[in-house]
C-alpha cells in the first residue's frame, strides 16, 4: 500500500482562513467511472435527504432537532463508498448522511426522524441516534467523544475474531479537545486495532472556531504524531480524495497495519443545529466555502471527464424519487404505540424482572 504524503497547507490561525487546497495525497487508488457514479449518487441522495429534513422541521415534523450534514456530504460519500458491507460506523449525532451512506433504507431513517414506528429505532431515537446494526451502522452518539472507545471496542472484537472487519468512527473538530479522543487514539495504536479515526473539521465546534480554542492549527492531523500516527489531511469537499484517503486507511487496517487518524477539511452551509441561524460565521468565509460546494463541484468534474449527462441527471431524479417515496411512507406511518416504551431498556426487552 503506498505510503501517504502531507504537503504543507495554509496556516489557520482563525476558522475564517482560506480552505486548505494542499492536502494529504494518496496515489495509486483507481478510480473508474463506474465508482464516480457510485460517489455521486451518495453525494446527491444524501443532499437531497438533508433538504428534506430541513423542510420538515421547519414544517413541525421533525422530533427534536436536528444536525445536518449540507455541505459535508462528501465524507460520508467517499467512506461509505469504500467500505465492506460488514464494516462498522460510528458517528455523533450529525449521523443522517453516514447512516444512509451505509445503505440504510431511506424510509427508515425518515420515519425516525419524524418519529414514526417504521423508524429504524421504532421512532424512539429520533435523528440524534440514527442505529442500523443490520448495516453497520452502530449508533449515533451525542456524548462528544464517547463512541471513540466504543469503536476501539468493535475494533478489537474484529482482531480477535479474525473477521477482517473495519470500524470507522467519524467525529467533530471540536471532539480533539475531549479526553476520549487521547485515550481512544493511544489504546488503538497500542492494541494496533483496525479503527479508523476520522475528523470532520468544518471549523466550528458548536459556536466555536476551533482556531479560537485549540493550540495547533489542525485539530487531529497536528496531534497524530503524539500516538505513532501519520499526519493526514484531506479535502473533504472532494468525494474521490476521501474515497482514496479512505480505501487507503482502511485496507491497512484491515491487513493488520493499525489505525489511522484522516481530519477531513470541510463546512457546514448552515449553523450547528436547526436553532442555530450560524451568523457568527464571516459573509466571505461562508461564500468562499459555498463556492466548493460539493455536489455543483463534482458534477463539473465528472462531466469534463466524459461522463454522459444523462447519466447524473438519472442520478439526480432517482435521488428525488426515493425521498419523495421515503418522506410520504414517513408521513404515513403511525407513532410508535405506548408499549414500545417497555421495550429495548432491560436485557430481556421490558421492566418485569423487576416485580
């Protein structure tokens, strides 16, 4: 497996700094046509999903709220793309775009969005803990920092079994300033565990720049040599340098190589969460990263590279399709009944072991 090289990115003292356009290189991925469509169809599937729910929210129907990943969708695109189907995920509570990544059916992560029974926590969860075990995906956590071990703890059941299994556990700039974080990545390189470490640095932690609290100027990749780790940074608004970055990452793991650390540059086109209006973030800085907006980006790619038309725009109506499909089998669904409260709390499913 080729070795990964850093070249020098711009300093950035403060989050409002120009996006990082050196970044960590990985050659020797191919990347056929083929992939790039599976790439874009995640892109776009996911951002039509994330509009969606944001039009539902602010409709009334979304329980509780909600974390979108407008704007990120790359990441999630790139690692889900290039993962086993017995992988494991691990992700906070901006989990809609990882958990339909993995293939989780749409209606599913829907109805618990909306709180519905055919949600895929029977409408308990609701969009801050987005779990399908069936496909890899092992919870949504909204503890900062806390499924890192987790993760470790997946990790090293994979070692001990000799299953082959990756566990991918993706993480906040603002997650770097928690223990967890320290803990997780020593015990990981200690153990050697196939775990994949990977920051998704939008540059603000909440409210936050990350700039404004953290001594280095990058969050995770800065503190990878403190645990035996490379310094990994990539562009994480281009689906197919995260693809490469993480086929990379993960076919080391997966021969026994260890783990790694990948801290993904990218922005969120909103605030945190649907309270969050985000106006503490500079005009320019908000218009400059818009301008590297993902999906409008790759499109342009692919299509300079001779992909037919036609073929993304399949992609775009089918994406529509299926979340029009997703949000009316949503709607239609009933809550989850009272009884649904006893279940899943106690290791037998209800409370009557108590009595």
């Amino acid at each position: 497996m080729p070795a990964a090289t850093t070249s020098e990115a711009p300093d950035a003292d403060m989050a409002g700094s120009t996006p990082p356009d050196e970044v960590t290189t990985h050659d020797g991925v191919e990347v056929d046509d083929d992939t790039r469509i599976a790439l874009y169809r995640q892109v776009v599937r996911i951002r039509r999903f994330e509009e969606r729910a944001y039009k539902l929210f602010m409709e009334g129907l979304v329980k509780g709220t909600s974390h979108l990943s407008l704007g990120m969708e790359a990441i999630a695109a790139g690692f889900g793309t290039a993962m086993r189907a017995d992988d494991y995920t691990f992700c906070t509570y901006r989990g809609h775009a990882h958990t339909l990544a993995r293939g989780t059916p749409m209606t599913g992560v829907m109805g618990e969005l909306l709180g519905r029974a055919n949600g895929v926590c029977g409408g308990k969860g609701g969009s801050m803990h987005l779990t399908s075990v069936e496909h890899g995906v092992m919870g949504s956590y909204a503890i900062i920092g806390a499924h890192l071990p987790i993760a470790n703890g997946a990790a090293w059941s994979a070692q001990i079994r000799g299953s082959g299994q990756v566990a991918v556990c993706f993480f906040g700039d603002g997650t770097t300033n928690i223990g967890a974080f320290h803990e997780a990545l020593n015990l990981a390189k200690v153990w050697d565990l196939p775990v994949v470490f990977v920051c998704e640095n939008n540059l603000y932690m909440e409210y936050t720049a990350i700039g404004d609290v953290t001594a280095v100027t990058h969050p995770a990749a800065d503190r990878a040599s403190a645990y035996g780790l490379e310094s990994i940074i990539v562009d994480g608004n281009d689906p197919e340098a995260v693809y490469g970055v993480a086929t990379t990452a993960i076919d080391r793991a997966r021969a026994g190589g260890g783990p790694s650390l990948i801290e993904a540059k990218t922005y969120r086109h909103g605030g945190h969460s649907r309270a969050d209006p985000g106006k503490y973030r500079p005009d320019d800085e908000v218009a400059e990263w818009l301008q590297r907006d993902p999906m409008p980006t790759y499109r342009a790619r692919l299509v300079g590279l001779g992909i037919e038309e036609a073929r993304l725009v399949e992609v775009e109506e089918t994406a529509q399709a299926d979340v029009d499909a997703a949000t009316e089998e949503a709607r239609a669904a009933s809550p989850p009944g009272l009884e649904a409260a006893f279940t899943n709390v106690w290791a037998d499913g209800g409370a009557s072991w108590r009595n």
